[in-house]
C-alpha cells in the first residue's frame, strides 16, 4: 500500500491541469488569444511550481495525490518528490523565460488568425503540460500517456516554419519518438503480466530479479534511450534541433529531451531498487562517453552555429547518463547519497538553462545578420554584445567552468568517479570539457573577431530580448553557487532515506 | 483450439503478407484486412470491447488514412525504387527478428501461474462506479486521467496535423472538394448509411455503459458517417477556423475537466465522484467527450486545410 | 498450451514481423505500416495478460483491455500525424524521402532561424 494522499497533494493536478486548460482556451478562442493565455498561465504555473517545491520542502516529504480517490493498484498515483520539484521549477522558469523571448517572434499580428503563432502558443503550454506529467506521475501507462503528449507537442514545433528539410527532420524524429514509446509499452505490458501493477510503488515492492523483468526494463530503458537522442539513437536530434525556430529549439533541447532521461532514472532506481548490476550501469555510462566524444567532435565541423549547438546537445546528454555507473551499487550508502546523483540532476537542470540561452542567442544573431554562418559572425559582438556575452556565460557552463551549474555538475561527477574507483569516467568528463572549450571558443573568436567589411544588420534585435537570454544565461550561472556536496532536496523522497555527505 | 491455431495463423500469413509486398497499395490492403482478423483475435480472448475498438479504429480509420496516403505519396516520383537492400544487411535483419521474436515468446511462456490481475478490485468497486461495463469503469472511473489525457493527445495531433498547412491556406476547408454525383451509387451509400449510421454510432456510445461499447467506439462510427458525408459531396468539411468546430472539439474536454475540478467540491479529488451521482456525471462527461472525438477523428482524416477559403 | 499462449506465440511473431518491415523498407509509409504492425504485437501481448487475468466472473482482466483501447486511439493519433507528415513532405519538389542515414550528414542550408 502507497500510503496516503498527502496535504498539498493538489498542486500536482493543477501542475498538470492548468497548462492543458490554457491549450483548450487557446484553441477555441483562436487568434491574438493564443498569447494572452499563455501569458497568463506562464506565471499562474510558476506559482503551483514554486509552491510545489516549497511545500515539498517544508514537510520533507514526497508529495502524493490519488486521482479520482482510486488508489493504486486499481488507480492513478501522482508523486512529488525532490527530484520532481526541482525539475518541475526548471520546467516552468524556463518555459516564462522562452515565453517572453518569443513574443516578438510569434507576436499575432491583427486580423484573421495566423497559423504559427496559434500553434507555437498552444503547444508551448502543452508540452508543459506534458513535462509536468511526465515529472509527477506515478504510473507507468500514464507516463506512456504523458510521453506521447510530449512527442506530439514538440514534432509540429519543428516544422512550423514548414520548410522541406524541417519537414523531413520532424517526420525522422516522430519515427524515432513512436519506436520509443512502442517499446516502453512493450516492457510495460510484460510488467503488468508479471506483476499485475504498473504502479511505481507497488511494482518497487513486488518486483524481483527475473528474466521477465530483466526484459521489460532492458526494453524500456532502449525506448527510453531513443526518445533521450543517446548515441546511437541521436541521428534526429541535430536536424530537428537545429530546423526548428530559436523558441522551440531552446524548448526542445532545453527540456523536452531531459524527460526520458528523468523516467529512466525513475526506472533504474525507482521501480527496481537495488536490482541493476553495476556491469549493466557500465553500459550506459558508455552510451554517454561515445555521446559525449561524437557529439563534441561532429559539433567542432559544423559551419552552421545552430547545428553546431544541436550537436553540443548530443555531447551533453551524455553526460547524464553517466550518472548511471556512478550511482548504481555505490559502495555503501544509497545511489541518491552520491555525488554522482546530484552531479546528474545538476547537469541536467544547468544544460537546460545553458542551452536554452545559447539556442535563443544564436536566434537572435541570426535574426541580426540574416543568417547563421560561424565564419560570418565577425563583429556580431560589437553589435549585439549582451547576446554574446549571454552566448559566453551558457559556453562557461557547457564547458564546466566556475562559476556554473556546469562546473558543480561536471565537479560532482569527476568526484563521484573517483569514489567508486571508476576513473575512466574522470578521463570523460575531462576530454569532454576541453572539446566543449573547443567549440565554444570557436564560435566567440569569430564573433568577438573584427570583421572584413563593415557588418551591415539585416533587422534590430531589441534589448529587452536580450536581456531575457541574459537572464536565462545568468540562471546556469546561479546554478554554481550550489554546494559541492551531495543534495539533500533531492534525497526527499527516496525511500530509506538517510542523508549521507560527500563520501 | 483448432479454430484458434488456425486464427492465428492466418492472421501472421496476412501481416506477412503486408510486410514483404512489393506495392503500397496491396500492402495497405493486407493491414486492413488484417485489423478485422484481429478484431476476431481479440472476440476470442474475451475482449468485445478492444475488438470494436480495433476494427474501428485500428484497422478502418487508419486503412482509410493509410489509403489516402499512399495515393498521395505515389503521385511523386520514388527515388529509392528499384534499390534492392544488400542480401547481408536482409539476412542480418531476418535474424535480429527471429531473436527479438523469440525472446518475446520465451517471456511469454515464463509468464507467473496463477496470473495477477485487477479483476476482482475492478469487480468490487463497480457498484460504486454506477456501471456495468467494468472497462468502460476503468476508463471512465479508475484511470479516468488517462482517458482525459488521451482526448488531449488527439486534439494536440490535429492541431499538429493543421499546423503542416501552408501559412496562406491557414482557415481553410481540409481535404479534397468532393464533387456529389446525385444519381450516383456513392450519394445513394450515403444518404441511405449515414441516417442508420449515426443510429448505430449513439446506440454504441450509450450501452457501453452495460455492454461492450462506449465512445471510442460510437465515437469512431459518427467519425465514419461524417466521413462518408464528405466523400460522396453532400456536405463540405468545415474550415479549420469557424468558431462552432473549435468549441465542437473542446466541449469534451473542457467538461471533462470542469467535472474533474468539481471533484474537489464534491467527493473531495480530482475527478472523484460521489457515488450517487457517478452515473449520471459519467453521462455528462462521455455525451460531449464523444461527439468532441468524432469531429476529432473526422479531421484527423481530413487532413490539413487545403483549399483556401476564398476562391 | 491453452488459446491465450498460442495468441501470446502470435504477439512475438507480430512484433519480429513488424521490426523487420521496419529495418528493410526505406520508403516511410511502409516503415509507418510496420509500425502499426508492431504496435498490433503489443497490444496483443496486453490482451494475452487480460485473459490470463480473467477472474471475478469477467473473461478477462479489464485494465490492460483498457489500456489497450487508449493505446489504440494513441496509435491512430501517431500514425495520423505522421502520414500527414509524410504527405506534406513527398509534396515538395524533390523530396520524396527521408535523407540517407548517415553520420554527419547535414541538411541543406536554408533558412537559419
């Protein structure tokens, strides 16, 4: 027995139910309206956020709410714990920082209802919607169900602008998506056959070690893994990424990608406690390494900044997964007591402030100068020196340079590798910096450049976008400031909680 | 037993079939035929319900869609055509399947005896439900946010699907303008289905409440009659911007929810009901929720805005 | 081996079919077919656990027939929006498939933003 419903338990559904509610608003009042929804949802959700991971705080506890009062097995379960809240947190200032930037570009112009405009907004809060869900739920088909809100919100916004070559990235990445979720079902259905539950909890408590379970998160885990874009699924990653406009890029890198990533550390250890084997672990922190060493090279080739960055993205991720060796069998103490844990979950809330600046700063430079060549950004840092500079700081957290949540992440894997004695992992992490200095500085030596010819700038790129990419910018800069020590918001939650310091 | 080897075989041969078929067409063909053997499949494991479902959805609507398709996509010239894929990467691939297959079948014989299963919860609580028909409880009741969930991710893949017109066709009518030929055999199909169809399709929606059936599957033949309608030209598709479609399509959802958010007040959950009203609030949610998937599943088929609303 | 098993045998022989309609056709349509087909597989399996389930008067489990109902519906979401794709897409000039997978290919300049 889950327990039961707790307090604030509430704010899980309205996390859920508000964005969605803004999406049918949208659709049925149509036209400039789109806009006003989601500029009035996107602060109303910043609130349940921020209240979500205050009361998630304050009690020390995971926050759970039954929907329907049906409890599981028979039923819903949503939960909150600390890893959820500060997702959920990220979730939502990212999705206000994107909203603001993109109100000049997806402005809706008077008259009759314009096609992109109306869509960018609607799915915008739909893919909220469907991270909240994806964060807070609690059962596996429901999470299959959020997971598919989420592929459906994010393919239309990278072929909005309908060109061929976004067009054709959108459809590649909808395959991968639906090969993804078909084999989640797949593991999911033999769960349900052997346990005859696909609650989190209860499948925690009955699950053991068998070939069916075995098989069932192994598929899970591969469908997650080609939702995720780790090498080797990572072929529609760069096209997409790069097609869509800077809003959406920013969204999709930022946030859409790090959500299988969350579901399968919630498989790893939380449906299965305990029952990976270190060996298995090893599998995916190479997965990461190759990501992470591709990724970084194919991105110091690209002519094209915006590809460049998606492929930045590829290498990135790959580091997340490296949170699965380090944390997986640690020698004594919990997965979520190491360093590695809270390095994971900081890389991954830091890579989506960071990305989501670069993505938007590379749309504004391109917006400036008609196109996005790297050998043409000389002198884009005379004339738009905010954006470089907010270009800058998200390259230091890429890079793993003090002071950025990079640097605290990349820090706390490096520890956690030479804790558990597996310093091949420290090797990675530290080639990886340096490549990712590689193609940051590329692109800041040729902005920061003097140009040939005078730069001549095709539109004008007002300063309070760019302050939104400042602060964006700025987030993965606070994100340093963390301490360098196991966290203990994200222990809330865990079962058997004892809170353990850097080992 | 015999009847079920024999089932089965046959319902392999035909996806057999479908896979190695050399024109599109044919395939297509083999998958709706297919979809109706596996709605007998599913009438043999116990489960009207899904077989309903599957062969209305599953193989009908998305034949249809599948039809439409591969006309359209055949209209352009196929570069790859006549690309033979190197008998290594063939033999390689017939391997990797029969391991994933047999791996599947070998998990499935490892499968625990006795089975878990939710039943006997699903029976207990039914009376509380106010229903008979324990999947549409469990639809409509206990994973109720599933079904609500899911009408969501029908309306996010028509706007998707809308959102692939061209920003000048923006507002228009989807789909292809079908010319009515009032002495022909198709206005005749439809004039004389579409009336005994809507029947059909409500009277499916409303015993799915104590018999195989609900909205899904009264849903997907109102969807079908609508169809038929604009097939044969009798009536037009609506364009994508008129204000009554776009409340048709939320109006399920949209009550949904609010009966969801009045769960609060009155059994004190999101989407909880009290138990002498749960009947009659199912009611109201699925008569919205039905006709909103109908008009759903109509355009999804449709299309994105094609013709522009001016001439 | 009683008629649930054998459709369980069916389910696996399904989903090897559908991955291998998926590996070897290079058109997307026919990939998308597969892809039904495999789905087909899974949902099978799902209705091969509910009538192993069967209990308490019912012939069967009714939440995974649930669930496979809802998954249906999703499927047919999946398989309209990508058709849609697909139309949309062989509709421009000169673009009736995917690029070529291939690592490091880059799709053609356009626009940047």
């Amino acid at each position: 027995m889950p327990g039961s419903a707790t307090a604030n338990g509430f704010l899980l559904v309205l996390a859920v139910i508000l964005p969605f509610a803004g999406v049918l608003v949208s659709l049925a009042l149509g036209g400039r309206n789109a806009e006003r929804v989601a500029l009035i949802v996107m602060p109303a959700g910043l609130a349940i956020a921020l209240a979500i991971v205050v009361a998630v705080w304050r009690t020390g506890n995971a926050l759970q709410y039954f929907v329907g009062n049906w409890k599981p097995p028979l039923g819903v379960a949503f939960r909150a714990d600390g890893l959820s809240a500060v997702m959920i947190l990220t979730s939502a200032l990212l999705i206000c920082g994107i909203g603001l930037f993109a109100r000049a570009q997806f402005s809706t112009p008077r008259g009759a209802e314009a096609r992109a405009p109306l869509v960018f907004w609607t799915l915008l809060l739909a893919v909220w919607g469907a991270l909240n869900g994806v964060f807070i739920g609690g059962d596996l088909f429901n999470l299959y169900v959020a997971l598919e809100l989420l592929t459906f919100a994010a393919v239309p916004l990278v072929s909005l602008d309908g060109r061929a070559e976004t067009l054709a990235a959108a459809l590649r990445y909808l395959l991968f998506a639906l090969l993804g979720s078909i084999l989640y079902l797949l593991g999911a259905a033999l769960l349900y056959g052997a346990y005859g539950t696909l609650d989190i909890v209860l499948l925690s408590a009955r699950i053991h070690a068998q070939p069916v379970a075995w098989a069932a998160i192994s598929l899970m885990t591969v469908g997650l893994l080609a939702k995720a874009a780790l090498y080797p699924f990572h072929l529609w990653l760069p096209p997409a990424h790069a097609g869509a406009p800077a809003p959406a890029s920013a969204l999709l890198s930022g946030l859409v990608v790090k959500a299988p990533f969350f579901l399968v550390v919630r498989l790893w250890f939380d449906v299965m406690p305990g029952m990976p084997e270190r060996a298995t672990a090893q599998i995916l922190g190479v997965l990461g390494a190759a990501a992470i060493i591709f990724g970084s090279v194919v991105a110091l080739r690209q002519a094209r900044l915006k590809l460049l960055i998606a492929y930045s993205t590829v290498a990135q991720i790959g580091y997340l997964f490296l949170m699965f060796p380090l944390a997986v069998r640690p020698e004594g103490g919990y997965p979520w007591s190491t360093a590695a844990w809270t390095g994971g979950i900081l890389q991954a809330i830091s890579h989506a402030f960071a990305k989501a600046a670069m993505f938007m700063a590379a749309g504004l430079i391109a917006e400036a100068l008609g196109h996005d060549r790297i050998a043409g950004l000389s002198g884009i840092g005379r004339a738009l020196p905010i954006t470089v500079l907010a270009f800058g700081l998200s390259g230091l957290s890429l890079m793993g340079l003090p002071p950025s949540g990079g640097f605290v992440a990349k820090a706390m894997l490096l520890t956690g590798a030479v804790a558990e004695g597996q310093w091949w992992w420290a090797l990675v992490v530290l080639v990886g910096g340096l490549l990712a200095g590689g193609y940051v500085f590329l692109v800041l030596a040729r902005a920061l450049g003097d140009p040939i010819e005078p730069l001549r700038l095709s539109a004008q790129v007002s300063r309070r976008r760019q302050a939104v990419v400042m602060a964006v910018a700025l987030c993965a800069i606070l994100l340093g400031f963390a301490p360098l020590r196991p966290s203990d918001f994200l222990q809330i939650g865990r079962p058997d909680t004892g809170i353990v310091g850097l080992r | 037993m015999v009847f079920d080897a024999g089932l089965a075989v046959l319902v392999l041969g035909v996806a057999a079939w479908t896979i190695v078929a050399r024109d599109t067409f044919a395939a297509v063909v083999g998958f709706i035929a297919y979809g109706l053997l596996l709605a007998l499949v599913w009438v043999r494991l116990a489960a009207p319900d899904v077989a309903l479902t599957e062969a209305a959805i599953g193989s009908g609507l998305t034949g249809v869609l599948l039809l439409g398709a591969s006309t359209r996509v055949r209209r352009t010239k196929n570069l790859t055509a006549g690309k033979e894929p190197a008998a290594a990467l063939r033999l390689a691939a017939i391997g990797l399947c029969v391991m994933v297959s047999a791996a599947i079948a070998v998990l499935v014989l490892l499968l625990p005896e006795p089975a878990p299963t939710l039943a006997a919860p699903v029976a207990a609580n039914l009376a509380a439900t106010g229903l008979g028909n324990p999947v549409t409880a469990v639809l409509m009741a206990y994973r109720a946010i599933d079904t609500l969930l899911e009408v969501v991710v029908l309306l996010l893949a028509l706007l998707g699907v809308w959102s692939l017109a061209p920003d000048r066709l923006w507002g228009g009518v989807p789909g292809l303008h079908y010319r009515a030929d009032p002495d022909g055999i198709l206005t005749f199909d439809a004039q004389l289905l579409v009336p005994i169809g809507i029947l059909v399709g409500i009277h499916i929606f409303w015993v799915g409440s104590v018999a195989p059936g609900g909205e899904f599957q009264g849903a997907t033949i109102l969807a079908a009659m609508w169809i038929l309608t604009t097939l044969s030209g009798l009536v037009d598709t609506p364009s994508v911007s008129r204000r009554w479609l776009r409340l048709l399509l939320i109006a399920g959802p949209a009550v949904f929810v609010a009966i969801g958010l009045a769960g609060f007040a009155m059994a004190g959950a999101f989407l909880a009901y009290p138990i002498e009203h749960a009947k009659l609030l199912i009611l109201i949610i699925e008569v919205p929720v039905t006709l909103s998937i109908a008009a759903m599943l109509a355009l999804l088929v449709a299309g994105p805005p094609e013709r522009s609303l001016h001439r | 081996m009683n008629a649930a098993t054998l459709y369980g045998l069916c389910s696996a022989v399904l989903v090897g079919l559908g991955l291998y309609g998926l590996i070897m056709h290079p058109e997307p349509l026919r990939k998308i077919l597969a892809f039904n087909l495999i789905g087909g597989g899974v949902f099978l399996l799902f209705g091969v656990v509910a009538r192993r389930g069967a209990a308490a008067g019912f012939g069967g489990d009714p939440v995974p027939q649930a669930l496979v109902i809802t998954g249906l519906v999703v499927a047919f979401a999946s398989t309209a929006l990508a058709l849609a794709l697909l139309v949309r897409l062989s509709s421009e000039p000169g673009r009736a498939n995917l690029p070529s997978e291939g690592s490091g290919e880059e799709p053609m300049g356009g626009g940047p933003l």
